[in-house]
C-alpha cells in the first residue's frame, strides 16, 4: 500500500492512462493486472504497476467496476483517465467494446487505440476462433509441432529429411541457388504469447508438410503405444482437406495483415505508415473476398493432389463430425467452405481492423504523427494536430483552440528553425524531457498537454506481463489460497522496486530525525 501511496505522489494529480490485462492465476482465478502510465514532472512517461483485482466473470460491467474500484482505493478519478487499452487476444476479448464504451460514459476523453506491445497478429487470430475449423487448426497444429519438435533426434530427422529434399529440388533445377535462399526452415510454433507468429508457424507448416508427415509416420511405427496412437490421430487429422484447406486460408489471411503486425511491434512506430498499412490490409481482405476463392481452391487441390489427400464434392452435403454417421448439415460442401468459413472469418477480420482502427483512431493517430519530433518535425501539421485536440472537449474549448493554433505557430518556428537543441530529437518521448528540460512546456503550454495526451495514448508496454509473469512466482501451487490484498500487496512492492526503496528511505529519515 505504501508503495502505491508513492506512485500516486509521482503522478501529482495529473493525467494518466490505464492498461488492462486478464489472466488466470495458478488457482484458476480471474485477474486482472492494472497499470497506469503518465508523464512525470520531467517530462518522462511513466509506467507503473498498482495492483492486480479478482473478477468473478469478465463482463463489461465486472471489468469496469474492478478498474474503477481500483482506483477509488488510491484516490484516483476516473475523470483523469486520457487513454484505455486493452489486451485484445484475453478472455475479455467478446466485451472490450463494451468497456471500453462504459469507461467512456465516465469520461468522454478516455480514449482507446490498438495496445502497441502486443501482436496485432494475436488478436485477428482470436477473432478467427469464432470458426470452430479455425480453433480444431490451431490445436492440430500445435499438437503435432510439439510432437515433432519434442526430442533433439526429431528434429535432426527432420532436419536432414530437409537437407536431402533441397539437394534434389536443385539437382532437378526446381530450385536456384543464392546468398539467402534455401535456407533451412524451423518448426515455428505460436501459441497466445506476446511474441508468437502464427503466421510464421502456418507457413512453415506448409512448406515442410511432407517432411512433417514422413516423421509423424515414423513415430506411429516405431514409438511408445501412447505416441504410436497419438501419431496416428495426427496423420489422420493432417490428411484431410478441411485442415489443408484451413492452413492455406488462415496463411493467406495473416500473410494480408503481417506487414501491419511488423509495423506495431517496432520500437518507433511510423503512425502515418501504420494507418496506410490499415487500408492496404483492408483493402487486400476486400479483395481476397471477392477475388480470391477460385485461386485459393485452386492452390489447395494442387497440394492435395501432391499429398493424396481426397478432395470433396462441393455440391455433395456437408457431413458434421459426430457420433451419428448421418448428421448431416443442410448446406452442401461450398457452402461451408466458402459461406460458413472463408466469408464470416474475413468478415470478421474486417470488423475488428474497422473497431480498433475507426475515424477517431484515426484521427488520433494522425494528429499524434503530426506532433512526432523526428527529422526535424517533417510531420507537422497544424490543422490535424488542430483536430487531435478537439478530440479532448474537456481539455481544449473553443477558445482553447484558438490559443493552441498561435502556440503551434510560435512553437514550429522555435523548435524547428531556431532551437538546435531540439534538432536530432528521436520521438515523442524526447520531445516531452527537451521541453521540460528548455522550460518551453510553460512557453507553450497547450502544445505540452497535447504532446502528454499523444504520449498516454501510445501505450507500449510490458509491466502488466511481468506482473503475470511474477503472479506465477508469488502464488504458486503451495500459496493458492493466498487472498487478493496480499497477493496485490506483494506484487506491487516486487515490481516496483524503486518505489519501495524510495518508501523505506522515507521511514529511515523519520527514524534518525526522531
């Protein structure tokens, strides 16, 4: 409690952001890691851990009344909340929209845009799971990659199987020969981590899907009576056409939005490249839906021709897995394959890029790259960093406005043209410190709250995963019944070490002054 008492002493009363994060802890309860991030008084943002709160389900309203009780606790009003973000790929994914909105009813200015630490990849792959192939995809996938990929002499098969494989397709000229090419691939596997490709783990599956088949076959003749039927249940799983079908389509899909899941995870993100990227993914998924489904059918019966895989009837019904033989669905095979997964699963990649990515995000992004210092302001943009404040009515009237345009003026004129100190400056961070450590944030003032605001909106961290990360260290299996205050009251002091040590000086001064 105390160390939070000095985290909120450093926030002065000021602005600040929130990012949230569920997780279950090692007892299977709902938690959800709270971190605010502000601007300190010189200039530096900040990003501090201040607890973790059990929820007993992860509806919108649970959710909202967690952060806001939260809050309460250390005096804090939500009235001063200026960004919200959350990790789109948790549990609370189905109702993000919704508290993100009722964060909104507590103040308009809370806005949200994409969490920049995690892999945009993550959560389009999340919204896919709405199609159950997608989901079976994912487990067949990984199960098979942890098999294949579980003992160093797997992995030396396969990767001599592969090394046999390229010197043939060169021998017989269906290869060429180059720095960089043919390179050997590795067995990629992704799962719901921060730093995980999917995309990378479905084309290497594919790439190597016959050398993957010959050492899964190898292990249903020779292995252990558990692995030889595990084996065997993967074979039968990969040799069909739903999941060649699924692979090939969910690697099309997230090849479309890979150079935008790139761009999020650089270090200095450039917003207007970013958003051009949007619309080209948007654009590219238009185009795959209207335009892609022959040739996507195509290059799928060509592989599972290759692999001798029985390609269905289209017109024949669909047949549902089950107990029953003749549970069989109302809509024929293209129906299924075309309406049922392909449409609604990019449909559904539509509709997330539209929420997270919509007039206002966009607004706000571009009106934040306008503000970017870099290259010697070679962003700036008076009308849309005009616009970014108008996005803050609490913050910036009318009359505010009009004040803020003659600071921009004065202000691009000095720091540009005049003040060499502010020439080689690398991003918005290093904006807010040089005009603190200039004392221009009281020249400028509107200027300096507007580049606080475009700070607290780019959130980019990873305190709230070491908060998990420790959670598993503290409560551990023997300390499952440890309570919610002293698990947060341990947390807290471990992660924010140097606010602990700031609070145990303090209680050493009183000791010698008393």
């Amino acid at each position: 409690m105390e160390t939070v008492k000095c985290i909120i002493e450093d926030l002065n009363n000021d602005h600040f952001s929130i990012l949230i994060d569920e997780s279950r802890d090692v007892s299977c309860k709902e938690q959800m890691a709270i971190v605010l991030q502000y601007v300190d008084r010189r200039g530096s943002v900040i990003e501090r851990f201040i607890g973790i709160v059990h929820v007993r389900e992860t509806t919108a309203l649970s959710l909202k009344n967690g952060i806001v009780g939260l809050l309460a606790q250390h005096s804090l009003s939500p009235s001063f909340i200026r960004g919200q973000c959350y990790d789109g790929a948790s549990n609370m994914q189905g109702d993000i929209n919704r508290l993100k909105i009722l964060m909104q009813k507590e103040s308009k200015v809370v806005h949200s845009i994409h969490y920049f630490a995690h892999q945009l990849q993550l959560i389009l792959v999340a919204v896919s799971k709405r199609c159950d192939e997608v989901q079976e995809l994912l487990l067949v996938v990984s199960d098979i990659l942890n098999m294949v990929g579980s003992s160093f002499k797997r992995r030396d098969e396969l990767r001599e199987s592969q090394a046999e494989e390229i010197e043939e397709a060169l021998r017989k000229g269906e290869l060429e020969t180059g720095r960089g090419l043919n390179q050997e691939l590795g067995l990629a596997r992704a799962g719901d981590t921060l730093w995980g490709s999917h995309y990378k783990s479905f084309n290497n599956f594919i790439l190597m899907f016959g050398l993957i088949i010959d050492v899964l076959d190898a292990i249903a003749i020779n292995a252990r009576f558990d692995e030889k039927c595990k084996a065997k249940g993967y074979l039968k799983a990969c040799l069909t056409f739903e999941v060649v079908f699924m692979l090939h389509f969910m690697r099309t899909i997230l090849a479309i939005t890979n150079e935008l899941n790139v761009a999020f995870q650089k270090k200095e993100q450039d917003i207007a490249n970013v958003m051009i990227l949007v619309r080209v993914a948007k654009d590219q998924l238009q185009r795959l839906r209207e335009d892609g489904w022959a040739s996507l059918i195509d290059e799928v019966s060509k592989f599972c021709i290759k692999y001798d895989i029985l390609i269905p009837n289209f017109d024949e019904p669909y047949v549902i897995l089950g107990r029953s033989r003749h549970r069989v669905a109302e809509y024929n095979n293209l129906h299924h394959y075309h309406v049922v997964a392909f449409c609604k699963t990019i449909d559904w990649q539509f509709q997330e890029l539209n929420n997270r990515f919509d007039e206002v995000t966009t607004e706000l992004l571009l009106g934040v790259a306008c503000l970017n210092p870099v290259n010697s302001f070679s962003s700036f943009d008076i009308e849309k960093i005009l616009r970014l404040a108008k996005l803050y009515p609490d913050d910036f009237d009318k009359y505010s406005i009009v004040d803020l345009r003659f600071q921009l003026e004065n202000y691009i004129v000095d720091v540009r043209d005049h003040d060499k100190r502010f020439s080689a400056l690398k991003g918005l961070g290093d904006l807010s410190k040089k005009l603190v450590e200039t004392k221009k944030h009281g020249t400028y003032p509107l200027v300096f709250r507007l580049v606080k605001f475009a700070l607290l909106l780019l959130v980019a961290t990873a305190t709230v995963e070491r908060a998990f990360s420790t959670m598993k260290l503290i409560k551990s299996d023997l300390r499952n019944r440890m309570d919610d205050e002293l698990l947060s009251g341990c947390l807290v002091p471990y992660i924010e070490k140097k606010y602990l040590v700031i609070f145990l000086m303090r209680l050493l001064w009183i000791h010698f002054k008393t």
